[in-house]
C-alpha cells in the first residue's frame, strides 16, 4: 500500500493530563484506527482530532502543529486546539443531542427535538468545527492522498475538503445507525441536506451494515432527489460509491488480555459473589440507546414468569456512567441502580443478590464477566454494530448464548446462532432469557463457537485496511 492516509475523528490516539505543576502525562490509547494506521509503515499516515480536554489543549499549544512523537509512539498526530465553547455546542449540543438522538431513535417526538434559535447557534459551532477539521486535513494531505473521515461528529468534513482539495481521495465512515427517511426528516430541511451533501462530498461512504447503508442512500433520494444505482448514489452527476464493513471484535487481543492476572484476580471475586449459579451477564455504557433498564425489567419478568429460575440465576450488569455532562444522562444512569436495587429488594434472599451491578469502569473486570458468562444480554434499542455482542463468545469460557436485539447491526451477522429480540418487548426478553438458559450445554457451546467465528472475521485492523483499499480502488 503506497501514498500518505490521514484519519481524522474527533478523539485522537492520545490523551493528555494535565498536572498541578503544569507537566503533561500522555496515555496512549488502542483500537482498529491506531492499529491499522500502525500496519502502513512509518510516514505513511496521519491522524488529525481534537483536544478534548485542558491537558489535550495545553499539549497542542505547547507542540504546535504536530504533537510530540515520543508522545504518540511515533505517529504523527495533529491536535486541533478549537475553542472549548464551539467544541462543546459542536459535540455535545449538535452530535451527541442532535445526530446521535435521530440516527438511534431516541427522541420523545411530542416534547422534542425544538429547532429554535439556540440550536441555530449551535449548529454554526458544529460547521465551526467541521471547517476546522477540513482545514488541517487540506494542509496536511500530500497531493493524491487518500483520507479517512470518522464518524457523525464530522459528517460536513468530506464536502468541506473536496472544495478546498479536490485532488485528494476521501472516505467517509458511519459508525452508527442511519436514520430511515421518516425519522431523518425530523431535522430541519436545511440541516439535512447539509449533512447529507457533506458526507456526499466524499468519494465513497461506507458503513457497518447493509441497513445503515441503504438507510442513507434512502434520506439521500428522499430529501435531494438523487438517484440511488449498485454503484452508489449520484447527485448533480458525481457518484459517491457506498460500502459496508462490518466491524469485528479482535480476537487474539481479547484472548491474550483476558487470562492475565488482573482478570483472573477479579473473576474469582465475581464467582466468589456468584456462586455456581448461572450467570446472565451484560457490559454497558449507561448509554441511552444501549437500553439497559429494559433488559433490567426482562429480567425481572423473567424472575417473576419462571420461579425456578429465583436462587439459580444471578445478572452481573456492568453499566459504566457515560455522558454525564448531560442531565438525561445522569437522569438515565440513576435509573439504572434504582431498578437494580428494586429487583434486588423484591427477590433476594440469604446469600442471593439478583442483580450484582457495577457503575466504575473496570476493562479487566468487564473481561472477567466476559469468561463466566451464560448468557449475554444486548438489547440495544438501536446500534452500529455492537461490539460487545461480539466479544463475549470469544472468550465465554462454558460457551455462552447470546440474546441479541434485532436492531443492533450486530445482528445481522450474528443472528443466525443469537435468540434475536425486540428490545421494546419486555415479555419476549424474558422469554429468550429462559430459553437462553435452558439451553443444553452442547448446544450452547456450538453456538457460541461459531458466533466467535463470525464476530472474529474483520478485525479492526483488516477493518480499517479494508476501507484503505476500497477507497484506493
């Protein structure tokens, strides 16, 4: 593979923090973006994001253009130091309270969204930032270089590029759903046609699954008239092709990580508090979409519809505090324990907690989860992908089953060996929960060898390789 890549996305591969004394402590973050950048040699790749904090601010003040290689494990890294107010009203008030809530359902139409004057606001930040992004990347691409733009937060970014660098290539890469014309139009007809006409600006878009894929080109056709082919989607006479990548858990990492000791230490205190009991496990950001209450409730039905399961099931929940900047979220996660601790109050006995709930991040105790677990619940009510529905089968140490909602994009590779599930429906969870855990242990080992099997097929590093190579073509 030859000639210069650049990523951009709003976090970077590096964060910093900031001490009292004024130093800096830079922690080097992982993934299919920094691995595959990695995989194309020294030089060849660029990666453009934003400070995300004061420690990342005062990094890309004190570095200028390019952060520290020391820093970055020699990768070139540009830091973009945009204003704390505009990245704030950028990406929290427009991408994760505006773009995130269409594409995943998440609006309670009669109250809102409410497009008034404040949001008009906001959106001038969000171009802001966009144009921000779109700047560096025209300064840092060599001529013919081929960029790889992340995600909702930069959907301007592609069209913003192609004005200011023609010459270069440019991809563009959704990682969450797309919302269906109808929910799509809930934006003013101004804002969609800008966020469709950005992501249109490059010359291929692609996405997690076939759905989210035709979903766009289905808005594109709705609210531009473009014309939808094999090929792509074709407006004004220029052609973005459309692609699919179904990311995929990486399984040599996962498999390496989860058998260190810190695991281990942290899997035998989860058994110790379980017993031998069977075990329904999830891992979750207290993300809103991620539909964690509902599949608390299934669980409760489940207790309630199939007494024999009282004493002989334990549901290990990981639900780690996400987004609490925002108050639906605190809101949300508050939920969570309540719920928790109302299904604990109503069915425990002596030496039997229902629900063992853990709110602080802990990866080692996440993957330790992973090993013991039965039964994986991912009910999303809208997802991507879902990379945890992926991961537990790899390292499931008994095998486990794995009940899936029908819209996670997960679930279309998976759901032939998954219980699939509408995540609104709290009886039918209960129900695939029962059936999950009635399930012979033969049965449930073969299932769970081949959902590893699929959920290991494109490794983020092939995943990001892969999107190179079509884009190239």
């Amino acid at each position: 593979m030859t000639g210069q890549v650049l990523v951009a996305s709003n976090r970077g591969p590096v964060s910093y923090t900031l001490g009292d004394d004024g130093s800096l402590t830079a922690r080097r973050g992982g993934g299919g973006l920094v691995s595959g950048l990695s995989a194309l040699g020294p030089g060849a790749g660029t990666w453009v994001c934003a400070a995300l904090g004061d420690g990342d601010r005062e990094a890309a003040r004190r570095s200028g253009p390019r952060l520290d290689p020391a820093d970055t494990g020699g990768q070139a890294v540009r830091m973009l130091d945009i204003p704390p107010l505009t990245f704030d009203a950028a990406y929290n008030g427009i991408a994760n309270s505006v773009l995130w809530f269409v594409h995943h359902l998440l609006y309670q139409t009669p109250f809102e969204p409410v497009f008034d004057a404040d949001f008009e606001a906001r959106w001038a930040d969000y171009r802001a930032y966009n144009a921000a992004f779109a700047g560096a990347l025209a300064d840092e691409a060599e001529p013919g270089a081929a960029v790889l733009v992340q995600d909702y937060h930069l959907s301007l970014v592609p069209g913003l590029l192609r004005e200011l660098r023609p010459d270069v290539r440019v991809g563009h890469f959704s990682h969450t759903p797309w919302a269906p014309p109808e929910l799509f139009r809930v934006l003013p007809d101004a804002v969609a046609r800008e966020v469709l006409l950005g992501i249109l600006g490059a010359d291929r878009a692609a996405f997690l699954t076939r759905r989210w894929a035709d979903a766009f080109a289905a808005c594109c056709a709705d609210a531009l008239g473009a014309e939808v082919t094999g090929e792509g989607v074709t407006l004004d006479g220029r052609t973005t092709r459309l692609g699919v990548h179904g990311l995929g858990a990486d399984g040599d990492f996962l498999r390496e990580r989860a058998f260190r000791p810190d695991v281990d230490e942290r899997l035998a205190a989860l058994r110790e508090q379980v017993g031998d009991r069977r075990t329904i496990v999830r891992v979750d950001r207290t993300e809103l979409s991620k539909n964690i209450v509902r599949g608390l409730l299934a669980y409760r039905r489940l207790l309630t519809d199939r007494p024999r399961w009282r004493g002989r099931v334990t549901h290990v929940a990981f639900a780690y505090p996400s987004r609490q900047d925002l108050a639906v979220y605190r809101d949300y996660t508050a939920e969570v324990s309540r719920v928790a601790d109302e299904i604990n109050a109503a069915f425990g006995a002596d030496g039997w907690t229902p629900v063992v709930l853990h709110v602080k991040d802990d990866f080692a105790r996440s993957l330790a989860a992973y090993r013991m677990a039965d039964v994986a619940l991912v009910n999303p009510i809208r997802d991507g992908m879902n990379l945890v529905a992926k991961e537990v089968p790899v390292i499931s140490e008994r095998g486990c089953a794995l009940v899936l909602s029908r819209e996670a994009g997960a679930a279309a590779e998976l759901g032939g060996d998954a219980l699939l599930v509408n995540p609104y429906d709290i009886a039918g969870t209960a129900e695939a929960l029962h059936t999950a855990l009635s399930l012979p242990d033969e049965e449930r080992r073969e299932r769970g060898k081949r959902l590893a099997a699929v959920a290991t097929a494109l490794p983020p590093r092939a995943w990001f390789l892969d999107q190179v190579e079509a884009l190239r073509a």
